[in-house]
C-alpha cells in the first residue's frame, strides 16, 4: 500500500526476528530504483519511482530506531537489544543500468 508507516513496522519486526537469531545487523534497505525490469535484481526495489523509495526508507528506523533528539546526525545508532544496524546497499545507478544488464553502465541525462 506503499505506506511508509507500516514499513516501518516490518523493520521493527524484522529487527527483533534478526536479534533472535545472535545477529546484529540486517542487510536492507535496497535503495535501488529498478527502471527497467530485465535487471536480475529488480525483484529488490521499492519502485521504478526515486519518490517511493525515498519513502520506503522508513524502513531503517525501524530497524535501528529513532536517533535521539540529542544526537549527532551522521553518527551510527542502534536503540538497544531488539533493534539491529542497517545497510542500505545497491546505490546511485543500480537499476537504471543500460537494457537492464546486470553491473552494467548506467547512462543518464542531467
């Protein structure tokens, strides 16, 4: 339903199933915006759309909650047992690559 709320939830739950197994960290979000749907690894994006995936990052303070209104921003924060580091991974480019080609070049307009 592309609901950024609910997202968060799913990282939240996810959080505490990941702790259960002795992990600390989770592998997502995938940020990547599948522009073309031949890429192998479009099955990983949000969207095709920048603005969803924008939205669904929500996911990270679900995962690692919400940085104190006293932190620094840039700094790593993870709140405590039931939450895990996240990794947002597949950045600028992956999804968009030419005819959809797996670690293929990227080719855009600016």
């Amino acid at each position: 339903n592309r609901d950024p709320e609910l997202v968060k939830k799913i990282g939240a739950a996810t959080a505490l199933e990941v702790r259960a197994t002795g992990i600390n960290y989770a592998f997502a979000p995938c940020v990547a915006v599948c522009r073309d749907p031949r890429w192998g690894r479009c099955f990983e994006s949000f969207s095709e759309d920048p603005n969803i995936v924008r939205a669904m990052t929500e996911i990270i303070p679900g995962l690692q909650g919400e940085i104190p209104v006293n932190g620094r921003k840039g700094v790593p924060f993870v709140d405590g047992q039931t939450k895990v580091a996240s990794s947002a991974k597949h950045f600028v480019g992956d999804g968009g690559t030419t005819r959809g080609i797996n670690e293929n070049d990227t080719v855009i307009d600016f």
